[in-house]
C-alpha cells in the first residue's frame, strides 16, 4: 500500500511540473477584438444630442439676452463716471461710485448664476445621452465580438488605426434607436480620429 502511494504522489508531482503534460492548457491568445470610440463626439453628432443643444439654446436665449443687456448698462454708467469723476461734486462722485459697484456686483452676480444653471441643465443632458449611448455600445460589443471599448477622447491615444473607430457606427445606431422628429438639425458625421481632440472638455451641448 505503501509503495502504491508513492507512485500516485510521484505521478502527481510529474503531471503539476512537466510542460507536455500541463499541454492541455493552452497559453495561445484568444482572438480579440478592440475597439474605440470618440464619446463626446458621438454624442454631440447624434440626432437627438443636437435637439437638446438647440433647445438649450433656446431656453437660455432670454436671460443671455438680458444679461448682455445690463452689461451695456454697467459700461455706460462706467463710461459716465469716468468722463465726470473730475467735475462732479464730492457727494455726488461717491453717489455714482457706489451705484457703479452695485451695478457691477449685480451684473456678476447674474452671470455666475447663468453660468451654473446653464452648466447644470447641459451636464444633466449629457448624462442622459450618455446612459443612451452605453447602451447603445454594449449591444454593438457584443453583436460583434468586441471584448473591450476605449474612450478616446477621455484618455491619451497617439494612434488609432480607422477601422477600430465605431463612432460613426454608434451614432447611426443611437440614431435608429432614439429618432427624433422635430430635429432641425442633421446630424453631422463624426471627427476623426486625426481631426478629433485626444482629450476634450466636456462633451457638453
């Protein structure tokens, strides 16, 4: 018995440390397939992401409108106190100042808020693209064997061969998937990988 469990541990030890034994698993890569992908791009390209820039657009027109408005005003008071800071009087000199800051705190005021509500809104519309668009990618991945997808413009990328780029292929899809009617704007193809920024800003509408 003894001599029967020293041959199974030996067999046991030759089968873990030979290479012709252990050739059942195989070190051959499997076929892979890589592809990349211009987010902001895409996204910016689709039908829908240039319906929500447009109504963006349209929603902040006003109050971009009226702040443009109140800067013209600032810069006329300004322009006034400059030209009559040496010919008013004293008290009518520190009446104008302090109009002037006040206006001017209120114009930046007005601005800051325009930017954060606009930023806001356009962030918010951008996640949802997104979230659309991510489907849109793990369907195509995976009707097509792809077992990894970059975002170039998020991360540096030196060479891109074009047949690896899907953005074009995701944009139609995201087109097909999400239709908009009242689109008045078509979209446009997007960059390419040598015209496209490696690492943009926000993807922002």
């Amino acid at each position: 018995m003894r001599g029967r469990w020293v041959i199974v541990t030996a067999f046991a030890l030759l089968w873990g440390s030979s290479p012709g034994l252990r050739a059942q698993v195989s070190d051959a890569p499997l076929p892979t397939r890589i592809a990349v992908v211009n987010m902001n791009a895409a996204i910016a390209a689709t039908a829908e992401g240039s319906k929500v820039t447009e109504d963006l657009q349209k929603k902040f027109e006003p109050r971009r409108q009226e702040l443009e408005s109140k800067q013209r005003e600032v810069q006329a008071l300004q322009q006034r106190y400059q030209q009559q800071s040496t010919t008013l009087s004293e008290p009518e000199r520190r009446r104008l100042a302090r109009q002037l800051e006040e206006e001017q705190r209120s114009l930046k005021r007005s601005q800051e808020d325009y930017q954060a509500d606009s930023q806001i809104e356009s962030q918010d519309a951008f996640n949802r693209l997104v979230d659309k668009m991510q489907q849109i990618i793990s369907q195509y991945a995976a009707q097509n064997g792809y077992v990894l997808v970059l975002d170039y413009s998020q991360i540096p990328v030196f060479y891109i061969h074009k047949s690896i780029d899907i953005t074009d292929d995701l944009v139609r899809r995201f087109n097909t998937a999400n239709p908009v009617e009242s689109a008045t704007t078509t979209a446009a193809p997007a960059p390419s990988p040598a015209s496209a920024p490696a690492n943009p800003g926000s993807g922002n509408p």
